[in-house]
C-alpha cells in the first residue's frame, strides 16, 4: 500500500545546480523515520520563510520518481561559491555577546552541526537552511583585501573583533582556500587585536601567526566542545574534528603561549548537557584558562530541522529535550529577547547556569577571559617588499613611503 506520507518536492535551489546532485528522499510510513546522508548534519533540504514557488513532482518518463536511481544514493558533494563582498566586518548590537565586530570568511559551513544558529542565513539566498547550507558553501575571496581597506580607513577606531562567529573560520574549505589565514595576516600588520572561535584542528597550522600576536596580548582562541563522546560528536556536528583531536588542539595552543577558552555550547537537555561538568574538566586538564557556555538556540528553520534530527536518533528522547526548551523559554520553541536568548529562563536554566559556575569556578575557568590591548594598533601598515637579487645594486632610497 502506497505511502499516505509522500515525501516533500525539492526546493527550487536544489533544481538550481547540477554540481550537487538532488536528493528525493524516499516515503516512508511516518516523518518521524527520515533517512540520514553519511557525513552530512541532516537529509533534509528544507522549504523555508522565503521560498517564493512550489511544485509537485510529475513523472516525466525519465525515472524521476525512481527511488532506487543509482544517481540518488551518490554523496552529497560540496560546492565552493566564489563571493567578492563590499565589506566584511560585520558590526554587533547584542548586549548579550562580548565582542564589538565579527569577520566571518565563509557563509554555509561543511561542519553540519544539526544546531548551528547560522542556517537561517542560506534562506537569503534562496538557498535551503537544511543541505544547501552544508554543501553550498560561499567563499568570501576578498576578504583580506576588504579588511585591509578597513583598517586604513581614517575614522576607524579598534573594537573587539572575532573571527568565525556565525561560521567555522577554519573549516575544510579554509585548508586550501587560506582565507581566515590571509584575514589574520591582515590583522597581525595592523597590530589589531582579534580572537577566534572554532570547532576545528585547522587552527593550528595558524599558530605562526598567532602566537606572536597573543605574546603581545593581541589575540587569543575558543575551541568549542560539545561532548566528549565520539558517537554523538559523529551524528551531532559530522565533520567537525573529533572531541579528543580538540582536546589535543586546546593543549598544542596552550603550549605555544596562546590564551584558549573552551566554550561548551550549546547545552542541549538530556543529549550533551549531562556532561557539562567533564567537559569542562578536560579542556581544563588540556590547557584552556577561560570558559562559558549558551544553551541551545532554535531560530526560523533551525527549529523543524533540530526536531527531525532527534526524531531520526533519540526518538525514544525527543518528546523530553522539547518539552525541557520550552521549560527554559517560557512555554516557546525559542525566545529571541535580549538577556534571555542565549541562557534560558525558569528553574532549569538556572539550575544549568549554577553548575556551571561551580565547575567553572573549581577549575579556574570562571570570569578569566583574556584581555586584549588596543593601544598597539597602527592604522598603516608597511608593505611586504620583495627579496632582491643578491646582484643588483642597491637602490636609491624613495622619497616617501609608500601606503595600501
């Protein structure tokens, strides 16, 4: 007997490209029962609050509605999206976050974790918040360039500026793309401080640069740790490095002089929030001096997928972990307000917000974030001349410096 659940049309933007291949997911006896995609975050290329059309799928004689076409079980493969951008530091007005700018190099991240905040963002593109956002990546290939135009302007003041807020700087992309790296050269001329937040190992092959400029009480990293359990860490945030190579990442940056934080974020009731408490004491034991952490956030499409995600691996949890959030934003899926958004309100999250800052506290992790000094930044910055020929004969000494 046919399915009384058919599965939902592709997105415009899935028929937009042909570098991914579309992904019909099969029917199936109930929509609590969705089928994973190795290596991805989520199966799901999601309707959402801006796609402008819709349609039904038709069989058109080609073997569209086939669902066992060799071509639909194929991996979903990553595009790169080359974007040159006006400007790239991106102002904050959020009383609840610590820093005053933010430079995100890539929009979309390959990491795939099911929570990230920052999936809503794909929407403007038309683009799904659910698979688009983990396999078409934008690729800001300037923004080195737009920074420096920043820095160089003359009303510019230094703020405190983090890298990879919204998206993981140091994703895969990064590791042949360099563009966080050509951001931090940027900022290491300028003597403009920054810090960096990351889920990734890549960072360490930065440690040249930073190091010099945390010596300097200029820079400083927050590796997050959502868990210290492989397993989970494999279907919670897919290809993301693993908890253990992150412990080993806050360790190689500690001993190379760089201040490191741990940010134990998001909590998510039931699924990692038991282990609050070990994985402050490991990032601890690795290295990090400062922590703090934000309970887990469900905005726009974040919310359906997040649900279809526990349905697919804690259905026997689900109905809990749900009914826990809204304990801890007033009766609401996600409460947007200032002050409350990233810890929750009620008797819950105050009880998360306590161990916390007990724990935090006995491992010398509370209230002990680096401080960073403004007073060395240079609005100019010398330009990098070339090595000359040992023959060549020296040259006349200009009459001024030149300036980018």
């Amino acid at each position: 007997m046919p399915s009384s659940h058919p599965s939902p049309p592709p997105s415009r933007a899935d028929r937009a490209t042909q570098a991914v291949p579309v992904v019909f997911v099969p029917a199936r006896k109930s929509p609590a029962e969705p089928v994973a995609v190795k290596g991805r975050g989520t199966a799901w290329a999601i309707e959402h609050r801006f796609t402008k059309d819709h349609h039904e799928r038709f069989d058109d004689g080609w073997g569209t509605l086939d669902q066992d076409a060799a071509e639909e079980r194929l991996p979903q493969t990553t595009e790169i999206i080359e974007q040159r951008v006006k400007s790239i530091l991106t102002g904050n007005d959020s009383p609840d976050i610590s820093f005053d700018l933010s430079i995100n190099p890539y929009r979309g991240c390959e990491h795939g974790c099911i929570y990230c905040f920052a999936r809503p963002t794909h929407s403007y593109f038309n683009l799904s918040p659910g698979l688009d956002f983990e396999t078409k990546i934008f690729a800001k290939v300037n923004a080195a360039e737009r920074v420096r135009a920043t820095l160089q302007s003359p009303g510019y003041e230094p703020m405190l500026l983090n890298i990879g807020s919204a998206t993981d700087a140091y994703q895969p992309a990064e590791r042949k793309l360099g563009i966080t790296r050509s951001v931090i050269e940027v900022l290491s001329e300028f003597k403009h401080p920054f810090s960096v937040i990351t889920k990734s190992s890549g960072i360490e092959r930065d440690i040249d640069l930073i190091a010099p400029m945390a010596a300097e009480h200029m820079a400083a990293a927050y590796i997050s740790l959502t868990t210290l359990d492989g397993g989970l860490a494999r279907i919670l945030e897919p290809r993301a490095a693993q908890p253990e190579r992150r412990l080993k990442t806050i360790e190689r940056l500690a001993k190379a002089g760089i201040p490191v934080g741990v940010s134990a974020s998001p909590m998510i009731p039931f699924i990692n929030e038991p282990e609050l408490e070990r994985i402050l004491e490991a990032a601890a034991q690795a290295g990090a001096t400062s922590a703090f952490s934000i309970v887990i956030r469900l905005p726009w499409e974040v919310n359906p997928l997040f649900q279809q995600w526990l349905q697919a691996h804690f259905p026997e949890r689900a109905k809990r972990v749900m009914a826990r959030i809204r304990d801890m934003r007033g009766g609401k899926d996600y409460d947007a307000r200032f002050g409350s958004r990233m810890s929750g309100q009620g008797l819950w999250a105050e009880l998360i917000r306590q161990r916390f800052d007990k724990a935090a506290s006995r491992l010398g992790l509370l209230n002990n974030r680096a401080a960073l000094d403004m007073t060395r930044f240079v609005r100019t910055a010398k330009a990098k001349k070339p090595a000359k020929p040992a023959s060549a004969p020296p040259a006349e000494p200009p009459a001024q410096q030149s300036l980018f």
